[in-house]
C-alpha cells in the first residue's frame, strides 16, 4: 500500500526548513510500513504552539498517528491498545531513523526523543489530539 502525504486544510507550510522536509519522507516511509494510507501534517507554521516558537520559524511540523492502523493480525488486547502499541513502535522507528533516542516521559505522559539534529514528541497518546511532533533542533557539537 502507498501511503500518500496529505495536508489537514488550513495547515501552512511557508518558510519550512529543508532539514524538516527530510523527516517528512522519513515519517511518510514509516507509516507506509505499518500500512498506513497517509501521513497527514496536521501543524506547520500556523495555529497556536509553544513559546518555543519552531513552527512559527519553519523549524517543526505535527502529523497525525490516528491515521497508523491495527491490523487483525496485530491484536493484542483491545483495538485501540493494540493502535497505541503500534502508534509508540512506528514513533520508535522514526526516531531510530532520525538518529533520536529516547529521553524521557513529560509530566503529561507524553514520549520524548532526542538526536543530533531532531526533537520528537508523541503526544496525547489515545486522545482525539493524538500527534507526533518534529522539530529541528540541532545540537551543538562538544570538543
């Protein structure tokens, strides 16, 4: 199955970094291999974000993991545990893929990765705002 790249109505991309245009492919790749029918960027540089400010700069885009899929063969317990579990594995493989390790948990539950180059957030896992958020933010390199 292809999975093809689709934006949510109204989500601007104006001034997005190239760096970021990586992960894009990236994330579309993935979500391809867990049978996905597309990855939907869901923020850019529109909306209300953090006082970070990396959407507003082109430096980070949010995609929707409510589109990861369980297939039957994948149940483990209920429809929606088994999608999380998945939804967690494809973010895992993302994050391998952008040269990110896991950092941590937030406060509200949310998994958090950090590479050289990418920041990755999977948040709001099981609620209707469920998404994985990407931004660039490359590390200094130490001497």
């Amino acid at each position: 199955m292809v999975c093809h790249l689709e934006l949510k109505p109204g989500v601007r991309l104006h001034g997005t970094s190239p760096e970021i245009l990586f992960a894009v492919e990236i994330i579309r790749e993935v979500w391809e291999e867990y049978g996905s029918p597309m990855c939907r960027v869901t923020a850019g540089v529109d909306g209300a974000h953090s006082a970070l400010g990396e959407h507003y700069k082109g430096a980070a885009l949010d995609f929707s993991t409510r589109t990861i899929l369980t297939p039957v063969s994948r149940l483990v317990s209920t429809p929606e545990e088994s999608r999380v579990q998945l939804v967690r594995e494809a973010v895992a493989k993302v994050a391998s893929r952008l040269v990110a390790s896991p950092v941590g948990v937030d406060e509200r539950g949310n998994m958090k990765f950090q590479g050289s180059n990418f920041f990755l957030l999977l948040e709001d896992v099981g609620q209707p705002n469920e998404h994985l958020h990407v931004s660039y933010r490359p590390q200094a390199f130490g001497g």
